[in-house]
C-alpha cells in the first residue's frame, strides 16, 4: 500500500486556546495513527496567541494567518490566506475540514490535488441568520465543486449530495479512546456538561434553565467542564438563575481528570443546538454514561438505548428528560447498554476508513 503525503486544512489546532475543538480532536487523533501507518501528515491551521509551528506525535503543524485574541479575525485572515498556500501544497491528498462560516474553502479550484471535504462546519444557514449575510448561498454553490465527500453521520451525507449528487463519499464516523472501554462508572456525584463555552451552537442557556427546573427535585449538581467565548455569560447567567451553589465550572480537563468526572456522572447532558458529531458524548458512552440531548440531526447516530432525546430546544422537555434519567431504573437499564454501543467507534477504526478512502482517491484519480 502506497505511503501517501497527506495536507489537512484545519483552521483549529488542539492547543488553540480561543477554540481547540472536537475536528482539532480527530485531527490529531486520526492523524497520529496515519503516522504510525507511515504517512506523512502535515496540518495548516490558524495562528493564535503563543502559536508554535512544531511537530506533534509524528504530525506537522504550520500555521497560517494572523495571531490575535479575536478569533473571528484570526478565521477571516486564514480563509483569506489558504488560496495562496494550497497552490504551493506538495502532497497525494488534501483534507479540507470545512471552516464557518461559509463552510467551503473551494480548495478544489485552487489546486489539481485530489481533495476530500469533512463537515466539521456544516451549518452556513445559522451563520446567516446570525450575521444578516448570505453565507448559505457561498455553501451551497462551493459544494459543487467537490468530487470526495466523507461525513461522519447520514444526515450530513444526504445535505451534501442534495446539492451535488454525483459526489464519492463514505460514511466514518468520529471515535474514541479505547482505554475508556476499560473504566467502569462510579457512584453518581454530579450531572455532567463537557465542551466548548459557545451558547449559540452548545445550548448552555438551554440546559441552565431545564436545570433550575428540577435541581430542588433530584439534588445532584451540575459540573461543567470546559471553555470559551461565552463563559462570561455563563456565569452571569448562572448568578441571574442562583444557581451559584449547585453549578460548578472546572475549565478545561483532559486525561485522567476528565475521566474521574466522567466516571462520577449520573448521565451527560447535550443541549446542543447544533453538532456535526459530538465526541465528548461518545467518550461518555464509552465510559458507560448515558446521555441526554435534543434530538437533532447532528446527534442522530446515538440511538434510545443509550439516550433520552427532548424535543429540539423545548426547555420544558429537556427538563423532563433530564429529570426522568435521574431515576434509578432508568438511568441503569441505559447504562447497560452504553460501552456495547460505543464498541462500534474508534479511532483506530477512523483511521483505517480514512486510509482505504485516501487510496480509492488516489486509484480514481488515475483511471
């Protein structure tokens, strides 16, 4: 099998402090294990504050852009710069990850190098609403130009092929850590939110006020591992809710830490508005811990056995769900389920997927 040099454009970088999120996560987790294959791998991102171009588990990172504490115009410098870099790229593959808001980066029109597009942003409609701009409309005329597609859900299939059919994609997933298969869950301390301070596409206002609702009735608090550009908000609004003594921000954890409060949680709150997977919610269930979100189709891959859904952004009923998981019976005849579900997800199993795609590319761009 050939050894194949392999860009990815990753506007994220797992050691962003403005963001390193869940497509910075599988980037360096799949990359990393296409590294020990013997690929070469070399990912452009975004320069921020403290950036370091560097080697990391085998894989190069180079920076792109300017580097300041806005990570709105840290984003408009790297699109505006990534045309001029990826006609100088020299590689078999080039990973687009797609980037907000347009999506597309039209990386296809910018070299002859095979290109594969990833969702990891794949929502310009809310951007538009967002910012009064037509960033839909770049999306959905950029899509055209893409010959390889790999989405890590269905619905993101079916949203991309609408536009242009005649697309070669394939399924693959996100993953995980194996070694969370070997842990097993511990008596429940804590309700548990892990990811990105972002109210606008995380739903923490959503989750906050089903909350108030029922923290008098199940008397657990709420943990909340992460950060981001809403924490601000966050906490004035859990100051507002007086929720102060019942609420816990922890910042970011990772390793062994997170895991001791992944272990300790009665189940993993999702109150996500929008997702293009949600890694943090398989690291759960692959924990052992059973999930509760709204039912959106960014999360449709994670089934009833292992989750209660609420109806999309209702208050009332995320409550409802949040305080039915908080039962006994429930919550263990889910948890039975959960490692069994997650087995059919992991990061090895992303990379081989990933690999055999990379080589169809490669064979179909020589027929």
């Amino acid at each position: 099998m050939k050894k194949l040099k392999i860009a990815y454009l990753d506007f994220d970088d797992i050691r962003n402090p403005l963001l390193g999120a869940g497509q910075a996560v599988a980037t360096l987790e799949v990359g990393k294990r296409l590294v020990k294959k013997g690929h070469k791998l070399e990912v452009f991102c975004s320069k921020y504050p403290g950036y370091k171009d560097r080697y990391e588990n085998g894989i190069k990172y180079t920076h792109l852009g300017i580097a300041t504490r806005n990570i709105r115009l840290n984003n408009i410098f790297y699109i505006l710069f990534l045309p001029f870099f990826i006609s100088k790229i020299k590689a078999d593959i080039i990973v687009e990850c797609f980037t907000p808001p347009f999506s597309v980066l039209f990386s296809p029109l910018f070299t002859k190098i095979p290109v594969v597009a990833i969702p990891s942003s794949f929502e310009a409609e809310r951007f538009a609403r967002q910012y009064h701009l037509p960033f839909h409309w770049v999306e959905k005329f950029g899509i055209r130009f893409y010959k390889y597609f790999l989405p890590a859900s269905g619905y993101f299939e079916n949203k991309f092929k609408k536009i242009n059919p005649k697309v070669k994609s394939k399924i693959v997933p996100q993953g995980f850590d194996e070694s969370y298969l070997k842990v097993k869950p511990e008596k429940p301390e804590h309700i548990l939110y892990m990811g990105r301070f972002d109210i606008g596409q995380k739903g923490i206002d959503l989750l906050l006020y089903a909350y108030k609702k029922i923290y008098q009735k199940i008397k657990i608090p709420l943990v909340m591992i992460g950060y981001g550009p809403d924490e601000k908000k966050i906490v004035d609004l859990i100051k507002w809710l007086n929720l102060g003594k019942n609420v816990r921000l922890v910042g970011r954890k990772s390793g062994q830490e997170k895991i001791n409060l992944l272990l300790k949680a009665l189940f993993f709150a999702v109150p996500s508005k929008h997702e293009g997977f949600c890694i943090a919610a398989l690291e759960a269930l692959a924990v052992g811990i059973p999930v509760v979100s709204f039912d959106i189709p960014g999360l449709s891959w994670i089934n009833s056995e292992v989750s209660l859904k609420a109806k999309p952004f209702s208050i009332n009923d995320y409550a409802k769900k949040m305080f039915q998981l908080s039962g006994k019976k429930l919550n263990l005849g889910l948890r039975r389920n959960c490692k069994k579900f997650a087995k059919g997800f992991s990061w090895d199993k992303v990379a081989d997927q990933y690999e055999d795609f990379f080589n169809f590319m490669i064979k179909d761009n020589f027929q």
